[in-house]
C-alpha cells in the first residue's frame, strides 16, 4: 500500500503569509482600478509569481466584465481569472 503524506499546518506562520499577502496586493501594488492600469498587471504579475515559485503552472485567462457598474469605468477594462493545474 502506497503512503500518504502528513501535511502540518502552522497556523501562525499562515496567518502571517497572508497578512503579507494582503500588503503587497492593497499597500504596495494598490487599488485595482482602471485609473491605475498597471496595477492590475502587477496584480497579475504578483499571483503568477507566488504560484510558479512553487512549480505550479499558471495560466491567466481573460473575460469580459457583464456587471452593469463595470459600465461606469471610463475605459475598456478586461478583468483576468487564474486557472491553477496541480501536479499530480
């Protein structure tokens, strides 16, 4: 029979990681808005890093915004959803 690994979780270092986490997406890189387009790639750049840095493959696919407020952004603005593939 094959053996299963154990996973322990610590909870403090966790909770830590995603307070960094949350400085670098609303402290560091910012608001994602259309007023700041960059901010959104850095986004992007910032999620497929963490993810790649751990060999998980990434692949950005963009959709279109049907929400009626995307209607008030001043310019045209694709939002992006990330696919992750885990290996098996």
């Amino acid at each position: 029979m094959a053996q299963r690994e154990i996973f322990v979780i610590d909870m403090e270092k966790t909770a830590e990681r995603l307070k960094d986490h949350l400085r670098m997406l609303t402290q560091t890189i910012g608001e994602r808005s259309v007023l700041l387009p960059e901010n959104p790639k850095k986004i992007q750049e910032y999620i497929e890093t963490f993810y790649q840095d751990m060999d998980i493959p990434v692949h950005c696919k963009p959709y279109p915004c049907h929400d009626p407020g995307c209607q008030s952004y001043p310019l045209p603005y694709t939002f992006r959803n990330f696919t992750l593939q885990w290996k098996t």
